[in-house]
C-alpha cells in the first residue's frame, strides 16, 4: 500500500551540528527542477556517479531550501540564506550525508517499495515448483494402450 502525504507544507529538517533546513516537501515537481537544473545540465559524459550524485544533491537542495538555522560566517553571525550558501553547506560531509539519508532517501522509499518481491508461502519447499504431478501425468498417459 502506497501512503500519501497530501500536505505540501513545508517542514523543518534537522542536520545535526544545530543546522536546520526549512524545505519544500520532496515531490515530483522538485525532482524534475532538480534535474534540469543547469549545474546538473552541465555535468559531462565523464562525470564520476560521486560527481553526479553532488551536484544533483546540491541543486536539489538549492531548489527545496526556504531558510536555514544555525549556519552563520567565520565570526559566528549568522547569514542568510543564498544558493551559493547552500551548495557550500552541503560540502560540509556530516551535513550532505544527513540530507541525503533524511530528505533524499525518503523520496526513495516508494521505489524500494516497489521493487520487492511478494512474500512467499512458509516451509523450505513452498516456493519450489511441484514435477512430481506433472511427471504422474505423463506417466499415466504413457501407459494407455
């Protein structure tokens, strides 16, 4: 069963560190921008998956983030929100892996879902196709005159 989340209110996520990112619900919207971004456009045929996976994070990133806590300039004060400021945050690893495990991942889940096999019946043998009757079958009707 697919669970829906009709609300499209946009939500505090917390990064560790005190860095928190008010972002835009995770939607099919977000992740089509995403991928049309021009950073991401950009990317050559050599770019490594390590590569892609950064900067479609970063773009993506860019394009959900509202406003920030906690992120502030070599002096400790703290700095508004820019692209340029988002992209630089996401090169922090600790923060980059929290947005990846805790936004990302959660679009994810519905593919993971999805891909997985039905449950099969109990007992080591449930799975396992049954010859036996069909070589009866044919045995019977070799039989017959």
């Amino acid at each position: 069963m697919i669970r829906l989340d009709l609300s499209n209110t946009p939500a505090w996520l917390d990064l560790g560190h005190g860095v928190r990112l008010h972002l835009h619900p995770l939607t099919t919207a977000m992740m089509v921008a995403s991928r049309n971004d021009p950073s991401v456009a950009a990317l050559n045929a050599e770019a490594t998956d390590e590569e892609s996976v950064l900067v479609f994070a970063k773009a993506l990133a860019r394009n959900a983030t509202l406003d920030w806590e906690g992120v502030g300039d070599s002096d400790g004060n703290a700095i508004r929100t820019t692209p340029e400021g988002i992209s630089a945050l996401l090169d922090v690893w600790p923060l980059f892996e929290a947005f990846q495990t805790k936004y990302v991942a959660k679009g994810l889940v519905l593919d993971q879902e999805k891909n997985v096999s039905s449950p099969l019946p109990n007992g080591s043998s449930a799975g396992a196709t049954n010859i036996a009757r069909a070589a009866e079958k044919s045995a019977k009707t070799a039989r017959k005159p």
